[in-house]
C-alpha cells in the first residue's frame, strides 16, 4: 500500500541518514567541528571575549539608566 510504502521510505537507513544530514543541528555541527571553523574560532575567541565583555558593560549601564529612569519619582 502506499502508507506502507512511505513509511518504509521513512524508516529506510539511507532516508535517516540523508535527515541526518541536512537536519539544521547536523549542518551546525559540522560547521562546529570543521578545522576550518576552529580555526576561526580560535582566532577570535580572543577578540570575541573582550567585545563580549565590552558589549555587556555598555548593556549593563543602558540597563542601568533605563532601570533608574523607570523608576525615578519624575518619571512616574
């Protein structure tokens, strides 16, 4: 029967396989584990550690100010 069919389709090594492959966690993870991308991410994981940090000051004073401006009496 056709459902049978499909679902034979569906099961079959190869199919799983080919889902594994193109599944969105599969491609991300070879991108991960991919020299190439290591490398990339070994060359800035230095620069990416002091953006980060300088990103989150920035964020935690706009934060800050919001906050304080949220609940200052002027602004009620």
């Amino acid at each position: 029967s056709p459902t049978h069919r499909r679902h034979i389709a569906d099961t079959s090594p190869t199919h799983r396989r080919h889902i594994a492959d193109t599944s969105p966690t599969h491609r991300r993870h070879i991108a991960d584990t991919s020299p190439t991308h290591r490398r990339h991410i070994a060359d800035t994981s230095k620069d990416d550690a002091d953006n980060r940090m300088a990103k989150f000051a920035s964020c935690q004073k706009a934060h800050f100010e919001c906050a304080t401006a949220l609940t200052s009496p002027t602004q009620i």
